[in-house]
C-alpha cells in the first residue's frame, strides 16, 4: 500500500498476515496530488500540488526524481502509456497533452486542445 500526506511524504506499508511495517520512501517537500502505478508496479508517477512530475523506482535509487517541471504550465495529471513503462502522457492547464519519455524526460510530442483543462 502506497500513500502520500500533506507535507509530501511518500509512504509504504508492506503488509502480511497480520503484520506490517512502514517505510518512508520519499519525502518531495510539496503536497503530491496523484499518484500512477506502472502496469508492472515497479515506478510510480507522482504529481505534486505545484504540477511537477516525479518518478519512484523503490528497487533503485529510492528517492523519487524529477521527471517534469511544472516551469511554463502547471501538470494535472500524468499516467502511464501502456504496455510497459517507458512512456507517460501528462496534461496541463493550459490543455496540452504531451507524450514523454521516461528515461531522461525527452517530450516526444504534444497536442493542444485549446481549452482549459481541470482534474
């Protein structure tokens, strides 16, 4: 089970049986407003209140980096193009859809609907 709290904090509780533990994974210093598992569950996509975008791999590194920027348009949401894990579509407010990719944060392409957008 993963979760956030307000300060930014992104938690895990591994549970089994009747026993769990909690570990801090990644502490972001701004509220996280979503959170995207992979289709194989190995990265997180994590959107924070201020539109920046983040990813977690708890086998590697475990701290979560920063993917997007939210420097031109705040990010709404992002999720996973599936199948697999290499790229992300995220949304903005000013209503551009953009397709990244995951490995070094290249934007791959982008549409603008010409609306704004909200969650």
């Amino acid at each position: 089970l993963c979760f956030s709290a307000q300060e930014g904090m992104l938690f895990l509780y591994h549970i089994e049986d009747l026993q769990y533990e909690m570990k801090i994974c990644a502490d972001i210093l701004e509220p996280i407003s979503s959170l995207m598992f992979s289709p194989d569950y190995t990265m997180l996509l994590l959107v924070t209140d201020k539109g920046t975008v983040y990813t977690y791999k708890r086998a590697h590194s475990g701290a979560a980096v920063e993917l997007l920027d939210a420097c031109n348009a705040r990010f709404l949401a992002a999720d996973f193009l599936t199948p697999g894990d290499k790229y992300c579509v995220s949304v903005t407010s000013s209503g551009e859809v953009q397709v990244w990719f995951l490995e070094n944060g290249t934007c791959l392409s982008k549409l603008n609907l010409d609306i704004e957008v909200r969650v």
